[in-house]
C-alpha cells in the first residue's frame, strides 16, 4: 500500500497502518551505520559489485547486529548492485528474535526515490517485511509495482527520499533501532542531516584503490563541520580490524 510520510520530526505517535507498535511521544530512533571497507576505505571496486571484504568472524558479528535492530536499510543502489536480502541468517538469532516477541527478521527498508528497486529483486521477498521509501514526484504506476510485488511503498520526500522524514516515519512505525549497511552514497546523507549515532566500520586488509570505486561516504564530501565521531573501540577480527565510533 503506498501511503503518505507523516513527515513528522517530533517524534509524535502517528496511524500505523504497518502494523508496527505505535511508540510513546518523544522517543527517539538509534540509527546505526555498519560497512566494511578496504584499508583505502572502499566499500567495493570500480566495477561496483559486490565484493566479499568481512570474513566469517565479522559476518556472525553483523547478523548479531542485524538480529538486534528493528529494520535494515540501504539504498537503491546498493539494491541494483548487490540484490541482497538483509535477512538475519543465523537460526538460533531467528528463534531468539521470536522468544522477544519480535518478528523473525528485522523489516528491510530501501531508500529509492525513483522506485527502482526490480519487483523480484531479494529484499522485497516474503521473508521478511519491506519498506520502500519512494519520492512524492515519482509517477503512483511505478510504486503498484513495487506494492504488487508486496512492499510497503511510503512517500517520503518531494523529489528525493527526506531522510529526516522518513526516519521519523518509520520511527513512528516502531522502528527503535535502524540499521544503514549502505552504500556510500546513502551513508553520506545520513551524517549529512546529523541522524547517524553509531558507527562500525570493518577494515579488511585489501587494497582496493579507484577514483571511481564507491568509499564509506560519497556524496558531495564535507569540507569543515565534519561530523564528530569519538573512538568507542578497536578490535582484531578475521584478518582486518572493527572499528567502533560514537557519533555525537
Ligand atoms: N562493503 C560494504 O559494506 C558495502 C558495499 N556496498 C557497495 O556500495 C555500492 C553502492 O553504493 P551507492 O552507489 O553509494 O548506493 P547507495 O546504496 O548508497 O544508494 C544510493 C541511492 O540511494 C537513493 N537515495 C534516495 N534517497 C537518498 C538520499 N536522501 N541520499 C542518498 N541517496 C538516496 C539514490 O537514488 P535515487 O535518487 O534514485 O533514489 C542514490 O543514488 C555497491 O558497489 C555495493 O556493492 C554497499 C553496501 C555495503
Ligand atoms: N559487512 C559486510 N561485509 C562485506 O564484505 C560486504 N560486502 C557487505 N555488504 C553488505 O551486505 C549486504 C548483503 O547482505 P545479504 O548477505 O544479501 O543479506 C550487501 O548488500 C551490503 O549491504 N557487508
């Protein structure tokens, strides 16, 4: 069903058509942002396809992590470049999700403007909820296909997905814990409008190199105001290093 963003940023309990628990007034969602990049800080190589960087120690770590949140999210181009699920694929997390309460799997969510996202494309399987936040200018027949295909299409934005709108919207669907795996591009958004509080990044030890290649944060790139992040912690895993920032 394709519905209108609340647009609303104070946090206020709004209709919840999704079925997510409506939350009480003024709570806030924790947005946490996870990547792994190449020691040069890529997130993949020139060609952007999807490149194994994490071994099988940062993978479990980041289906813990998936297993926590309320909803995965990445952006369209992440989509059409990788086709991933962003399902938890550990059984025991599955089952302790449902001990909680909770739905087996987080929601997954995909910032796509323009509703590009392919309707057999993985993350819009019945594995697991999906949200696809589209623009208000994008023409209503491309989002039918994406509700055919069984998303919950939510206008959020005029010409461009409003980051700031949408994450109020689906925190007043419920979501509490909002994981972003990228890609550069959306990543950079989100430091951009400030809604990022955490961030890992796991450098594996590659070397990637490319002006092309996509890195941790593309867009237009900062040149002061950069965001503050404080080093939370460092640590050994497979053969790279988690870093663990705090972003105030
Ligand atoms: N190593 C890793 O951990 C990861 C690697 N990757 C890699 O990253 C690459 C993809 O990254 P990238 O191309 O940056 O794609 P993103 O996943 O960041 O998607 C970018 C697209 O999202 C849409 N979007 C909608 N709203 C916004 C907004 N407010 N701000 C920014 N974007 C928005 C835009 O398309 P539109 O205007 O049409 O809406 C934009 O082009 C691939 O090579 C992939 O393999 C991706 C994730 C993790
Ligand atoms: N943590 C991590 N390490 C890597 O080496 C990666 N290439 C990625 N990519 C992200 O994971 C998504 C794939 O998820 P599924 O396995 O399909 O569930 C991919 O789209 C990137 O967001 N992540």
């Amino acid at each position: 069903m394709r519905r209108e963003a609340s647009g609303r940023t104070d946090g206020a309990p709004a209709a919840n058509p999704n079925g997510f628990p409506v939350r009480p007034a003024m709570a806030r969602m924790h947005v946490l942002v996870n990547a792994a990049t190449s020691v040069d800080g890529k997130l993949a190589s020139r060609r952007r396809e999807q490149l194994t960087i994490s071994g099988p120690e940062d993978f479990a770590r980041v289906d813990r992590l998936r297993a926590s949140c309320d909803a995965v999210m990445v952006g369209v181009g992440t989509v059409l470049a990788d086709d991933p699920s962003l399902t938890v694929k550990d059984d025991d997390l599955v089952a302790e999700r449902e001990a909680r309460g909770e739905s087996p799997q987080p929601a997954r969510v995909v910032a796509d403007s323009h509703a590009r996202t392919p309707p057999d494309a993985a993350v819009l399987d019945d594995r697991a909820r999906s949200v696809v936040l589209v623009a208000d200018a994008e023409p209503d027949e491309h989002a039918a296909a994406l509700d055919a295909a069984g998303a919950d299409v939510v206008v959020a934005g005029g010409n461009r997905v409003d980051l700031r709108g949408a994450l109020a919207d689906l925190d007043a669907m419920g979501v509490e814990r909002l994981m972003v795996e990228g890609g550069g591009e959306l990543i950079f958004s989100l430091f951009e409008a400030g809604l990022v509080d955490e961030l890992t990044v796991y450098v594996g030890s590659l070397l990637v190199g490319g002006r092309d290649a996509p890195t941790l944060a593309d867009g237009d790139g900062f040149v002061s105001d950069f965001p503050d992040l404080e080093l939370a912690d460092v640590e050994r895993l497979d053969d790279g290093v988690l870093l663990s920032y705090t972003v105030a």
